[in-house]
C-alpha cells in the first residue's frame, strides 16, 4: 500500500528515517558528510608494508563477497580476474598492483587522520520463553509497521525511507524505543534476554548470538528499525556530567548502568531508536553484514558507503588500545548509522566476550587508503547508493 501525502508532510516524517538499512554500531557520534573530494591519488609504495599472512588473509576476505559482486559494474571485472583464495602472497600482490590504484583517503579534502572504532557479535543468555530472570523481549519486525520508499513518489529521495503506524487514514511515526520498552509491540519475540543493557548493546552490534540453557545458541540479526534517529547513549552520560568523553567505552557504560539501576530506563529513553530482529543462519561463520556476506574477525569493516561503496577493498593502518599496530587489507562489507565520514571505519573483531572487549575500547586514530579498479571513474561523495 502506498500512502499519498503532501511533499511537506513526507520531508518532516524523513526526518525519522535513515538511508541506510543498519544500525549504528558505537557510541560516538557521526561527522558532516564530506563536501570535498576525498580521494587523494597515491602510489603502491606509499602504502604501510604488511606481513604475507595479513595481505593473504585480507584478500580472502574481500574475495568472499566475489559471489555477490559478480554482477556489480565496479567489481564484477576484477573479481572475475581475481585468483584463488589459496593464493600466495606474491601472486595476490602482483594482481592488486596490477588491477588496482591507490587513493588515500582524506577528510576535508586534506586531512589524513580519521577514526576507527570496533564491532563484534555479542552473546548473551537467554531463554526461548519468559522466565522469572529472562523477560527483556528481542522483537522480530512489528506486523503494524509500514515502511514507504520516498523515491517511489520523489526520485529526489532516492535512497530515503520512512516507516510508521497508519491510523486511519494517516500515516504517523512509529513508536519510539521508550515507548516500545513501556508498551510493547505488535511483533513476534524471538527470544528473550535477561537485561536490558543487554538488548541494547544488541541493537548497537546490530546482530548477535542468544545463549539458550541447553547450551544451544541462537543467531539473530539486523531486520529493520523503527524510523527514529540514533542517539548515542554514551553521549548522553557525557551530558549528565555521568562520564567523560574520553572515557566513554561499552564497559564503562555498563558498568554506569550496574550502579545506577534506578536510572537506566531514563538512559535508554534518550535513544529513541529501537531495532528489529530476525533469525539467522546457524553455524560459525561470521554474522553478515550490508553485503550479505558473513563478516571475517579482523578483516571486515563498516564503511560509511557514500565514499567508499561496498564491496571495496581498503588499505587500513591503526593500531589496537593497547598501542600496538593493525596495519593490513580490510574488506567494506558493513556499514552502520554512526559510522560516517571520509575517513571513518568500524572494525569487526569476531564473536564474545573478548572479541568485545577489543571492540568496546576501540577508539584509534587511523589512516585509510581505498584501492579502487584501474580505469574506473571514481565514486561520487555524497551520492546515495
């Protein structure tokens, strides 16, 4: 069912929508879109020396979603040309060089620094019915929910989407994540969690995995959203003089909510996006990710695909909390609401509880290259995909 309304009445209610279909995945906020060309023509031997093993695993990364891009203008060529996944190093390296330029990314046109921030698949306990210890509901999408594609009606908002409730013959806003946690939804519980800082830190990886008490595990992922903006909760601690900025990581934030459970209704409400679940594959490949590929440990990234599109292959030099370098190839196979900006990456780092502690302290300086086919103009920033 398509809904008329006025232009005006359609541009306010875009204000909830986002154009892309995952959910934010840290805690900092988003910079300005670029306005500049963010590409800055570099050479092979500029890029940082990574070891046999990185450039190989990398690249084996990036060639999972061959399969995917086969048809894609960009990378459909290349990929058809790529060598195996079992390849040597040198091989990998002589066909890159061969089929691929090196642009360095820059933000503002000029600035090499960006940052790079980590994700992984949280697993948390939880139960298949509602128990006295389990009764946080994971909802599936919202049978009462609508979702309009703007350019259907307004090619000039292609890529926009919103989604609401029609009463009557009105389309309004659908509920936001308060509301949603106070009232309920119309929508299938997948399972159910034994936290709520657990089904939030859930909708900020954007999938993960339910931990059943047969020792089972449940996969499930990134579905859609209820239209309302991200709000980073992290930022609102800051605002109530809770936390500093700069120590603003998932464990201090839980650690916040361990302390002040009176208050963590209050920390919620100020994000009013609520994400929807379905289930996933089993097994023990990586979670997929806006590709539609599952995500590799350590060498999957969200990009922000206004500059870099999916299916990329990047060049990534940053380094761990601990100091110590990350310096290889990197494949774009995700993107998130936060993750936005020339240079601007989420690192996936794999599944649990180290996994995400990696990730929740990931907040690094770093530097990107974008290796992008010879001959092929390139992208357009700001264009939505």
């Amino acid at each position: 069912m398509k809904v008329q309304r006025p232009l005006y009445a359609l541009l306010a209610l875009a204000l909830l929508a986002g154009c892309t279909t995952t959910v934010p995945r840290t805690d900092t906020s988003a910079p300005a879109k670029p306005t500049t060309n963010p590409y800055a023509k570099a050479t092979w031997s500029a890029l940082p020396a990574v070891s046999d093993a990185d450039l190989q695993a990398g690249y084996t990364a990036w060639r999972s979603a061959c399969t995917r891009l086969k048809s894609d203008a960009t990378w459909g060529p290349v990929c058809t040309k790529a060598p195996a996944a079992n390849a040597s190093a040198n091989d990998i390296r002589t066909f890159l060089q061969s089929s691929l330029d090196v642009y360095a990314l820059r933000a503002g046109g000029h600035k090499a620094d960006g940052l790079i921030t980590g994700y992984y698949e949280p697993v948390y306990a939880g139960s298949l019915t509602r128990t006295a210890t389990a009764n946080v509901p994971v909802y599936g999408v919202p049978t009462d929910m609508v979702t309009v594609q703007l350019d259907s009606l307004y090619p000039e908002l292609k890529g926009k989407r919103l989604r609401g409730r029609v009463e009557g013959r009105v389309l309004k806003p659908y509920d936001d994540a308060a509301t949603i946690s106070a009232k309920g939804a119309k929508a299938p519980v997948l399972a159910w969690l034994t936290h709520p800082m657990d089904l939030q830190f859930l909708q900020i990886q954007g999938s993960g995995r339910i931990r059943l008490n047969d020792g089972r595990q449940l996969r499930i992922a990134y579905a859609d959203q209820n239209g309302h903006p991200y709000r980073p909760i992290g930022r609102w601690l800051v605002e109530q003089g809770e936390l500093k900025k700069e120590d603003v990581t998932m464990d201090a934030i839980r650690q916040w909510a361990e302390t002040h459970p009176a208050r963590v209704p209050e920390l919620l409400a100020s994000n009013p996006s609520y994400v929807f679940f379905t289930e996933g594959p089993a097994g023990d490949e990586g979670p997929r990710g806006s590709l539609n590929v599952p995500l590799t440990a350590g060498y999957s990234v969200a990009v922000d695909r206004t500059v870099v599109p999916l299916g990329s292959l990047l060049w990534l030099s940053t380094t761990r909390p601990d100091g110590s370098p990350v310096v290889r190839p990197v494949a774009a196979q995700d993107t998130g609401g936060a993750i936005a900006g020339e240079v601007r990456a989420d690192l996936y780092w794999g599944t649990g509880d180290a996994a995400g502690k990696l990730a929740g302290d990931m907040k690094q300086k770093g530097n990107l290259w974008m290796l992008w086919p010879k001959g092929t103009p390139l992208p357009t920033p700001n264009a939505t995909p």
